[in-house]
C-alpha cells in the first residue's frame, strides 16, 4: 500500500482518492494526521500522491499538509 497499490472510494458524486476524506472530524479535515497515517501505514497516500505530485512520504518523514509537502 502506497508504493504500487492505491485505492479510491466510488459514490455517487465520483472517484475520491483514499485519505483525502480519511480523518474528518465535526466536517474539519485533520489533515496532519493523515501525513503521518500515509508516512507509516501507507493506506491512505493516494490523495497526497495526487494533490501533490509527488511520493515523497517514502523517504521523508518530516512532511505536511499544512507544511513541507517535498523533500528537498
């Protein structure tokens, strides 16, 4: 997971990208921690790896959504 399998959630509104809706509490996105779920259990990267185009999390361990979102 998160290396070469991804998985997306299908509704009626369309494909959603798993994590991208991962841990929403009271309709607020924590999205904090889904970069450290992503970085450790690698269930949920598929939002991260494609908002923002990279996979970075396989190597760093510092990354964010609301932060550093590439290694640099």
């Amino acid at each position: 997971m998160g290396k070469d399998v991804f998985g997306f959630w299908f509704s009626d509104d369309g494909v959603i990208p798993k994590g991208a809706m991962a841990f929403e509490t009271n309709g607020v996105r924590d999205r904090d921690k889904f970069s450290q779920t992503c970085s450790t259990s690698g269930g949920n990267c598929t939002a991260w790896v494609i908002y923002n185009d990279n996979m970075d999390y396989l190597t760093c361990d510092d990354l964010s959504w609301s932060g550093k979102r590439k290694c640099d």
